[in-house]
C-alpha cells in the first residue's frame, strides 16, 4: 500500500509541477483565464503523461512487482481453499 501511495503522489506531483509550468508560460498566449487553465491541464496532462514512463519508471515497476505478488498470495490461497474443499466432500 505504501508504494502505491507514493507512486500516485509522485504521478500528482509530477503532474501539477507540469501544469505550473505550462501555465505559466501559456498564459500571456491566451485571453481567458479559463482557456488558459482548461488548454494547461489538458497539455500538462499529455507531458506528465510521457515524462511519467521515464521518470518514475522505478517507482512503476516497485508497484507492479507488489500488485503480483500479492495476485499470487490470493490465487494460492485461493487454490488451497478449493482444494480443502474438494477433499472434505
């Protein structure tokens, strides 16, 4: 649980570092402080997207490698409680 936590607050960080950035520069280019913020997020959210699968590629890897151990755990167990199962009728 703590990798994905720290994962997805990387992922956020990331993102809202992105989107300051982008802001900044975009606002003198466009009018409305609402084009600006809609065409910053949605721009923000293309790079951090991309910066993503470089920069927290450790991170990434560290979360799938959890997320499958603990799939395995549960399909053991599972198996094992099926087979209890097959054997008490």
């Amino acid at each position: 649980m703590k990798t994905f936590i720290i994962y997805t607050a990387a992922r956020l960080g990331l993102f809202l570092l992105t989107f300051g950035l982008v802001w900044l520069i975009g606002r003198p280019f466009l009018d409305s402080f609402d084009a600006t913020v809609w065409w910053s997020a949605l721009l923000a959210l293309l790079i951090s997207s991309v910066a993503s699968i470089f920069l927290l590629r450790r991170l990434r890897e560290s979360l799938a490698a959890q997320v499958e151990g603990r799939a395995q755990r549960m399909s053991r167990r599972y198996e094992e409680a099926r087979t209890r199962e097959d054997r008490d009728e």
